[in-house]
C-alpha cells in the first residue's frame, strides 16, 4: 500500500511529459505506472501538471541589511514558496571575510531557518576576504555547502571580492568540487548620487556594469578553468555578448541564472510613484534587452528569484539610497517564466539546480528519488493574492499560466487544493 497516489496527471519525468500515475511511499518515489496501484490518500491530477518539486537557487529570506531586514523570514518565505511549487530553497549566509565569522554565520542562519516548511542550503557569502582563500573553501566544505558567493560590486559596503581573489578562488573550484557564485556588476561603473529617487535606479546601476563584469568573468572562468555561477542576469545584451564571446563555456563551466522579473517586466515600470515597488538591483532594463533576454533563454542554465521581500512602507522613500531592494517572487516564478518561457522551464528549476549544487536525490520525479512533487493547474489566471508576509507583490494584476493545487515535500501533503497544510494526518 502507497502512501499517496496522484493519478491521472501529465508528469514531467526529465526529458518529456508523460501521462502516468506517480506512487509515493516512505518520502520517496515509489513508482511510476500506468497501473492502479492502492494507497491511502489520492490526488487527481486529471488535466494537471505534475512536476518535481522547484529548487530556488536564490532567495534572501531574513536578510538583514542593517537598517531593514527582508520581511519574509524563513516561515513567511517558505510559506509562499510552497504555493509556489518550491520544496527546496539555496539561500545565504551572511557574508564573512574570517573562517571564524564563517562558522558563527552558519550557525546563525541554520538557527534561522528552523522555522522552514521547505528544505533550505545555503551558499557562503564572502565579503572583502582578510583570511586565507583555500583555508575558508576548505570550511565551507566541511559544512556541507557547495558553493561560495561574491560580490564585484558594494565596495562602499566592504562587501566587493577584488578580481585576483576571484581568480584564486576560480581556480580552487576544481580542487574542492564547489561553483563560485558571483554577483556581477562592475564595481566602478556605479554611480552613487544622494539626489537619486527610484528613478534613476537604471542610471546608478547600468547594463554595462553587468556587461562589463560579467566578460571579466567569462574571461578568467577560461583563464582559470573554474566554475562559476552567474546571479541574476537583468540584460539579454549581456547573453547576446557572451554567447558571442564565451560560446564555449555557456552551460559548461560559466552558468547564467536570470529571475522571472527581468523577463516580465521592462524599465518602464520604474517611471511613476509606482516604481518604488519595483527596486532591486540589478534594476529593470530597456524592452529591447527584456526580449534579448527571452530570445536567449537557451543560454540561461536557471531561474532563481533573489526572493527579498519589502513591505510598501519601506520601498516609500523619495531618495533611492533610503529605499531596500529586493522584491517577492517564490509564488509567482513558475507560473511567470513558464507562460514566458514554456513548457522546458522545469529542468531549469529544478534538475539543473540539483546537479550543480549537490543536492541529491532530488530535482526528478524518477523511482528511488526524494518525494518532492508539485502538481499545477495550467489554467491562465491574474494574480489577485499571494502569500508570505509582505504587503504587497509586483505581481498582483499580472496574468500567469497557473497555479500550484497540491505539493508534496518529502512524502508529506504540505499544499491540498491550493490550502496550507498545517497538521499532515492523511
Ligand atoms: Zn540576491
């Protein structure tokens, strides 16, 4: 007798989509069949979608910036993610330049993240390092995180890695097994002006910036024979650049993630009073780059969100340096970037993210592999509510391909008809 049977349903199995019934038993996949097979609770999946569970491999859930922390903690956050198909969540230590401030952010953030209803990694975060290069990978293996985060850019915040230590640790992402994640914005071609309002958020940080650091990065991936990841790509000129400069590492060894704000939305978001809604960095572009940006989504290896939710509140500031950025996304991600992009957006969250960044058994509805399902209604609808703590979502008013009914974390029911589960008893 299975645990949980969803029948009836088309289910994404890697490669194709398959009518098939998926079996679940003791929090993993027990078989995938035409059959009837017995189990204790069902779910009808009849003109759904069935998907392994999402891996958002960029989210900011509890950031604290100094003067605001992102008002999805890691109960809100997770809350919101499962409505949005995710079981799996990649976020952030605090960043850290000494292998003791290392450990006690680890300790910091899984603390933290207890309060999850989701699965949470983490990337290290590395801010200026004053610490031995090998010594701090050689830690954050030994923490069981593959994946190490920098920043060109936020020198006035001490955060910035210079680009002889990102080569050192490009080429250290060999020896370790780990993938240098990398926030690539050009250090000085950002422009601070305390007369900025929202507005000028495209002049303070230009796609240039991004252009020009995301060469410089290609260039010493090749030069170092590393790995690197590359956060949030805002600009298709940007892919259009490196699938002419960097063709042979695309996918290979130079990974791209863009987020589904920068392939619905274009700059002209950020013109009125409304706009303060739309801040984060790096900001919205021109509709030439967004359809850039969609044309080379075969260069793009995954989507994440950099989740980081504010309340209206806060973004109501009239000079942009007073304004946090970031904004919502774990609901609206699939349901955006498959109506965006199409039906091959699953690997893309899901099975790429597992592989890149270790994490096992998960990312496939396959026989064997973690319990982790989602099952979609692909019924085109526009966005009335969402979930999570924040007041507001940029995606309110929007029209996306569906929505998630049902996910399954671990052979636990945690969504039912679209609900929260709070108590699982079958
Ligand atoms: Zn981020």
């Amino acid at each position: 007798m299975h645990d949980i049977a969803i029948k009836n349903g088309r289910v994404h199995t890697g490669r194709t989509w398959e009518a098939l019934h998926v079996y679940i038993k003791d929090g993993h996949i027990a078989a995938l069949s035409c059959h009837d097979e017995p189990a204790k609770t069902h779910i009808d999946a009849t003109n759904r979608d069935v998907l392994p569970g999402l891996i958002d491999p960029h989210v900011h859930f509890e950031l604290d910036l100094g003067d605001a922390v992102s008002v999805d903690d890691f109960a809100g956050g997770s809350h919101a993610a499962l409505h949005g198909g995710i079981t799996t969540v990649i976020d952030f230590l605090d960043p850290t330049d000494t292998i003791e401030a290392l450990k006690a952010a680890h300790k910091r953030r899984k603390k933290q993240a207890e309060k999850s209803l989701v699965d949470v990694r983490f990337h290290a975060t590395l801010k200026a390092p004053k610490c031995d290069l090998e010594a701090y990978v050689k830690t954050v293996k030994a923490l069981g995180m593959h994946s190490i985060k920098v920043f060109t850019t936020y020198s006035e915040s001490n955060r910035r890695t210079d680009d002889i230590a990102i080569a050192t640790l490009l080429r250290l992402t060999k020896a370790y097994d780990f993938t240098l994640v990398v926030h690539a914005e050009r250090d000085e071609r950002i422009v601070h002006d305390a007369s900025f309002t929202h507005k000028d958020l495209p002049i303070s940080r230009p796609e240039v910036a991004e252009m020009e650091a995301a060469l410089t990065l290609a260039e010493m991936v090749r030069a170092t024979g590393g790995r690197a990841y590359m956060v949030h790509t805002s600009s298709g000129r940007t892919v259009e650049m490196l699938k002419t400069r960097a063709a042979d590492l695309l996918n290979k060894t130079l990974f791209l993630e863009t987020c589904p704000q920068y392939v619905l939305f274009n700059d002209e978001r950020l013109r009125d009073e409304q706009g303060k809604r739309f801040t984060f960095a790096p900001p919205l572009r021109d509709e030439a780059a967004r359809k850039k940006l969609l044309a080379h989504a075969d260069a793009l290896y995954a989507f994440g969100t950099d989740h980081c939710a504010f309340h209206l509140n806060d973004k109501d500031k009239p000079r942009l340096s007073d304004i946090p950025l970031g904004i919502g996304g774990v609901e609206f991600s699939y349901a955006v970037m498959n109506l965006m992009v199409g039906d091959n957006v699953v690997n893309r969250m899901s099975r790429r993210v597992a592989e890149l960044f270790h994490i096992d058994g998960k990312g496939i509805i396959a026989t064997g592999a973690v319990a982790d399902v989602a099952v979609f209604d692909p019924t085109p609808q526009v966005v009335e509510n969402h979930h999570g703590n924040a007041d507001y979502s940029v995606y309110t008013g929007e029209t996306v391909s569906g929505h998630f009914t049902d996910v399954i974390h671990h052979g636990v029911v945690k969504l039912r008809d679209g609900k929260l589960v709070l108590k699982e008893d079958a």
